[in-house]
C-alpha cells in the first residue's frame, strides 16, 4: 500500500502534505537500504502497517 491508502485518518483532516511527506521519507529510506526494490517496498510497507495498525484497532 502506498500514499494515501496507508494513512488511517479522516479524509476531512486536511493532512495530505505531511503525509505525502512521510512517505516519501520512509520510502526513500526504504529504498537506500536496498538490497532491491521489492525488498524496499516490503520494508515500507512493513514500517506503514507498524505505525497504522494501533489506530485501526483503537
């Protein structure tokens, strides 16, 4: 899951920068880790469902 589909809040927040910013923070990150781009993507998504996952249950 990528940009907007990853972020567990109301579309109404109005918080779409700082997301966008957030993501692609952590991907870029993700990516520099390497080995790979599917291992990155893994890696982000992993990072995502780690930082939503509480609020979902909440």
């Amino acid at each position: 899951m990528l940009g907007d589909a990853i972020h567990a809040m109301p579309p109404m927040l109005g918080d779409g920068a700082n997301s966008a910013l957030y993501d692609a923070a952590t991907l870029t990150s993700a990516l520099v880790e390497g080995p790979d781009i599917v291992t990155a993507v893994a890696r982000y998504e992993e990072t995502m469902r780690a930082r939503t996952y509480p609020l979902l249950v909440s």
